[in-house]
C-alpha cells in the first residue's frame, strides 16, 4: 500500500484562535495561559511503530497538524523530531496559525533552530485573507490587532524554511478573482513557496447542533458562481503543472504557484490509502472521516 501523507496530531484540542468555521471547538483558553498547558501524554511506542509503518509504505511528507495548534506545544513538537530522526522523512512539515511564533520570537527561535537542525522543512500557516484585519476578526476576534505576518514569514525565511499559505476562502474574504489576484500579489511579494487556497465547506446538517460554527459557514461559504469565477481565473491566467492525487490542482500564474482544493474528500473507491493519521493516544487511523478506519 502506498501512503502520500503521515499527519501526525500533536497538542491538544487547545488553540488560541477562534476561527468560527473550526469544527474541534476546544478549551479556548487565554493567551496568558497558554504556556502552563500541560503537554498532552503521547503514546511513543505506537508513534515509532506508526514512523516505521509510514516509512515502510513510501511516506514522503509528515505532516505536523492538530484539532487544536500544534506549536502550543513546542518542546513536544521537539520529542516528536527526535523520534522520527531515524526514519529520514524527506518533508516534514508544521500547519499553524503562527500566532504563538509571531508573538512570543524569545520563547520560539531556540524552537525554530531546534526544528530547523531536526529536519522540519516547511511552515504551513492558515490564514483567510492578505488583509491583517481580516484575518484578526477570523483568528483572533478577541484582540486589536492580527500578528505581522510578513515579518513572521522573513523571519521563517531567515531561519531556513519554506512557508506555504493555507487560505480559507469565504465569501466576504477571498471571494472574487480581483482578491485571488492580490493574493497572488502578496505572496509573490514575500517570497512564499506554496499558496493553496481552499473554499471554506458549505455547513452540513452533521454540524447543524453546533450553531456558531453552522451560522458563520452558511452565511460564508463561497457560491457556485463565486468558485467558478475564482476557477476560471487561474484556469486562463495559470499554466497547469500537476494535479495531486486527491484532485487538487496545482498552477503557476505568473511565477507564484497557487493550489486549488476543492476540499478534503473521501478518495475515489479502490484508490490505496494515502495518508495515515498518528493521534497522541497511539490510535492509527487512515480516513479523516471515520473513526473505524483504524489500525492500532
Ligand atoms: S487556528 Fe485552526 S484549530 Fe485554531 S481555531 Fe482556527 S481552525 Fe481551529
């Protein structure tokens, strides 16, 4: 079998963002608090056993990732490195929304040397819009302003990492081709490798008991028009480089590569796993949706 992805779950459901659209509500403790969370137990037997099954099956990325933010976390997010180093994973990613990174640099850039040295190559950071105010009444509602994410992205930069940015598109956000365009726009502008943008999912009734979240996503979920206008854009603008297997495409538009993703849906029947999912109590799953696709 031959698997694309190894996520691994780190941290806990605790995150220090408020994305009204984020589906594992959480503790949603204070800022202040946030550096005496204790760290989650993992289960590092079965996380060597899931570093081995991954290797053995051909994994190429390892994907840092969470219910909650991961880098909450950071001396964990060292103990997972250090666990893996025998298994060489070529990309080792983090998905984050930076905020920790970009607001506490004293207490992360021993971590960022650390991780740099470890073998982490790539920063994921999810944000909705280039505008900072936007991205504030998303991430951080409960504050005056949104981090500097340019600098956060130098600063990454500085230290040797690749950064991907990981937009939500909503309607009242990234919505139209005008705002792909200066997306596309800024982050040629601060040197990001990888952009992927992805329409926020339309609300299902299975998320209808949770009624922030069903609220926000109905009254923001990009129209049929909304995605084909966006599509054609890049389709016209964009020459075509690859498409990934779970369908996403991937274009060049004018020297800045921009991922379209629909959204993360089930594989096509027959198609070999492709990611293995490592969560701290030491389950291995393969399918995001079901909790019985399990391993261990
Ligand atoms: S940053 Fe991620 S985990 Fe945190 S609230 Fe937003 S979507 Fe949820």
């Amino acid at each position: 079998m031959k698997i694309q992805t190894f996520s691994i779950l780190a941290g806990s459901e605790a995150c220090n963002a408020r994305c009204p659209f984020c589906v594992s509500k959480m503790t949603l403790p204070l800022t202040e608090e946030l550096e005496n969370l204790k760290e989650p137990e993992v289960n590092w037997r079965n996380f060597r056993i899931a570093c081995a099954l991954a290797k053995d099956s051909g994994v190429t990325t390892a994907m840092f990732t969470g219910k909650g933010e991961p880098t909450l976390f950071p001396g964990q997010i060292t103990k997972y490195l250090e666990a893996m180093t025998p298994f060489a994973f070529p990309l080792i990613e983090m998905q984050t929304n930076g905020i920790m990174m970009a607001e506490k640099p004293e207490r992360y850039d021993p971590f960022l040397k650390e991780w740099y040295r470890l073998g982490l190559t790539l920063f994921a950071i999810s944000v909705v819009h280039y505008d900072p105010e936007k991205n504030r009444e998303v991430y951080l509602p409960y504050k005056d302003s949104y981090i500097d994410l340019s600098e956060l992205i130098t600063r990454l930069h500085a230290y040797g990492f690749s950064v991907r940015l990981t937009c939500i598109m909503a309607n009242g956000f990234i919505d139209s081709r005008e705002k792909i365009l200066s997306l596309l726009s800024f982050a040629k502008t601060n040197r990001i490798e990888q952009l992927t943008v992805t329409p926020v999912n339309k609300p299902d009734e299975e998320h209808s008991h949770s009624g922030e979240v069903w609220q926000w996503t109905n009254a923001h979920h990009l129209t049929d028009e909304q995605v084909l206008d966006i599509t054609q854009l890049i389709e016209q603008k964009g020459s075509h480089l690859l498409t990934l297997q779970h369908g996403a495409r991937v274009f060049d538009v004018a020297g800045q590569n921009i991922c379209l993703n629909s959204c993360l849906t089930m594989h096509q029947a027959g198609e070999d796993l492709r990611n293995l999912i490592f969560h701290p109590d030491g389950h291995l799953r393969y399918y995001w949706q079901y909790e019985g696709a399990t391993l261990l």
